[in-house]
C-alpha cells in the first residue's frame, strides 16, 4: 500500500515531466495496434528516429531558448542555408567533410552571436529579430541554390552521416552485435549514476525514493533501455544521427544540469531581474543561448543535407515549427524557467510518432495536421493548468 502511495505521490509531484512519456507509450501502443505491429518493426522505428534527428537537435537548442523567455523563429532556414553551405564547401570547393563541418558549426555560431545581439544588446524582441532572421535566410538560401534548385552531394562520408550505420564488431544473422553492447553499456551507465546520486542526495540528507520505489524506476528505464536497443539491433543497428543526438543531449544535459552556466540559464528564466541583481550577466547568458541555438540549427542542417544527399530550395521549411513544438509537448514552460532537454527529444519523438503513425494509417495530410496541432495546444493547456496549481 506505502508502494502504491509513493508512487501517486510521485506522478502527482512529477506530471509534468512523466505526462510525456505516458503519452509517447499510449501513441506507440495506439499506433502498433492500429498497424498490426508494423508501426514498431524494427525498420520503422528505426527509420522513425533517424526522421526525428534533425529536429531533435533543433529542439534541444530551442528548450534553452523557450527557458530564457525568448524565441528562435530563424532556426529553420538557419539549417536550410547552412546546410546548402555545407553542399557548396564540399561539392565546389572540394572542402573535406571534417573541414566542412567545422566551417558550418561556426558560421552558426556567429549567426546565434548576431540574433543574441540583437535581443541582449540592442533590445529588439526575440520575435521580432529571428522573424527578420527567418526572411534574411529564406532569401539566401534561394540564392544558394538558385542556379539548379538542388545541390547534390556526392560525398559518401558526409551522406553516410544522415544515412549510414556504425559498423559491427562481428556477423550475427539478424542481429547488430556492437549495438546490444552499448546498449548493456548504457544500461549500466544509467544504474550507476542512479546509485551515486542516490547517494550523494542522502549524504546532504535531501529527500530519495523508498528502495522498492528506486529498483522499480531503475527497472523499467533499464527495460525500456534494452527493449529499444533490441528494437534497433534487429535492423541496421545505431545510425550515425542516433548517435550525434544522443552526444548532443549528453553535453546539453549534463550543461544544464552539472554546470554554473545551467543554473544560470533556468535562474534568468525564472525571473531575469532577480538574476541580475543577484549577480548574473544576464546579456552573456542570452549570448550564449542563442549562439548555442544557431549552432545546433547548423548542425540540424549537416544531418538534413546528408540525409537527403542534396541541398533543395525547400530545406528548413516549418522546422522552427517543429522544433517549438517539440520543446512545448516535452515539458518547457510558456513562462519560461521550466524544461529539460531529454524532454524535448521525447516531445520531437512524440510528434514525429504521430506523424509516422498516421502515414502508416493513411490519414490525409491536412487531418495530420488538425491532429498535431491539438496536441500542441493541449500540452501548452496542460502546462498553464499545472503552473496555477503550484501557484
């Protein structure tokens, strides 16, 4: 019975941030049903989070954007003309992959550092600024790639990173075995730290989950862990895009939650004026932020490039869009202050299953769009509702 309480107790407390993954599971369970299990092969899933890459990393980039209490409607067409960029640099300049790369992550970067000061310094509204990004970008991306309207790469390397697969370490029929060993890795990764943050919370005496409670949670993230390893391993494996999302979330996750930089960022968010007077350069912080964000628009732009192996007129279109939706399904506050970015993949993984789910169903485009577009204001509904209660 204690059990059962606790665990009430704990979604009641945590809905926010648990709400989401409810829903993901309902919409993969809805969707395997609905399919007759095609929507959970492992092809599917593995194409469905290969699709999702891009965006996720556009996500990540706009939680700590949403955080700050600001917008990023650029990003979209950020991604599309760097990414033509990139095609140029390889293609007619003859640029290697890892040289090219670079260039465009900081081209990116001073793009970010421009929209910071536009905002920070010159106090134009974020809105307003990226909105003005959106056009200027739009417009040089067509130029980009007004000559033929699409670019193609030819480069195996840099397409390999939207299309390829990490090698195996040997041949199972029917089975990627380096996968399952990182994915074991990962497993024990996540038990360990679990155990050492238990322990570092009880050494401060702050509040931890009863034992029962604590092996139950270590239980199911590790089941659900291996079940998506399994999952991919029955395919083609990790792809290179799961791979660079996963570093991405990584070094954000651990910014945001281990670093001075982190608490700073949620600090200007909860309330800028008393960041400031307590001390915090509120205008670096922006910097930062929106640099981070042009940045990570950059490379959104390297993995849609790749993965199409071609620069088109029509790259970035609505993914700004998707983005915002993303960090919103995921947990990030309207009012700024609140969200993580595991929460925005899972929200980019919550739309893109929606869409994938419908196409296998055959639902007409402008149904999918009604749809998505209910779940966008439902999640920001369940975000004011929860945020008055705690008030």
């Amino acid at each position: 019975m204690n059990f059962i309480k606790e665990a009430q107790r704990l979604i009641k407390q945590n809905i926010r941030e648990y709400g989401m993954y409810i829903a993901l599971v309902v919409i993969m369970l809805t969707f395997s049903v609905a399919t007759d299990g095609l929507f959970i092969s492992s092809r599917n899933i593995s194409n469905l989070i290969n699709q999702t890459g891009y965006i996720a990393v556009l996500a990540v980039g706009m939680t700590l954007v949403i955080v700050i209490r600001h917008i990023d409607l650029s990003v979209g067409f950020v991604a599309g003309f760097l990414g033509a960029v990139a095609a140029i640099l390889l293609t007619r300049f003859g640029l290697p992959v890892f040289a090219a790369i670079f260039v465009i992550l900081v081209l990116g970067v001073v793009v970010g550092l421009f929209n910071g000061f536009l905002v920070a310094k010159m106090g134009i509204p974020s809105f307003v600024a990226s909105l003005a990004g959106m056009l200027i970008f739009r417009g040089a991306l067509l130029l980009a790639t007004e000559g033929t309207g699409t670019i193609i790469v030819p480069n195996a390397a840099f397409n390999a990173i939207g299309n390829g697969f990490i090698p195996d370490i040997a041949k199972v029929p029917g089975v990627h075995l380096l996968t399952l060993l990182l994915g074991l890795v990962a497993i024990v990764f996540y038990v360990w730290s679990e155990f050492n943050t238990r322990r570092n919370k009880q050494r401060y005496n702050f509040e931890v989950l009863s034992m029962n409670m604590f092996i139950t949670k270590l239980l199911f993230v590790s089941l659900v862990i291996a079940y998506i390893t399994w999952i991919l391993a029955g395919y083609n494996g990790l792809s290179w895009t799961i791979v660079i999302v996963i570093i991405v979330v990584a070094i954000y996750n651990f910014i945001t939650n281990k670093t001075a930089l982190g608490r700073h960022i949620y600090a200007v968010g909860g309330n800028p004026e008393a960041a400031k007077l307590s001390g915090i350069d509120v205008k670096k912080v922006t910097y930062i932020v929106f640099g981070s964000m042009s940045m990570l628009a950059a490379l959104s732009g390297i993995l849609y490039t790749s993965r199409l192996q071609s620069a088109t007129t029509t790259a970035g279109t609505l993914f700004e869009l998707d983005a915002i939706a993303a960090a919103y399904v995921g947990g990030v506050s309207a009012a700024g202050g609140v969200g993580k970015v595991t929460g925005s993949i899972i929200g980019a993984l919550v739309m893109a299953s929606l869409t994938n789910g419908m196409n296998l169903m055959g639902v007409g485009i402008s149904y999918q769009y009604i749809i998505r577009g209910i779940v966008l204001a439902a999640a920001v509904i369940f975000d004011v509702k929860t945020r008055n209660k705690r008030k």
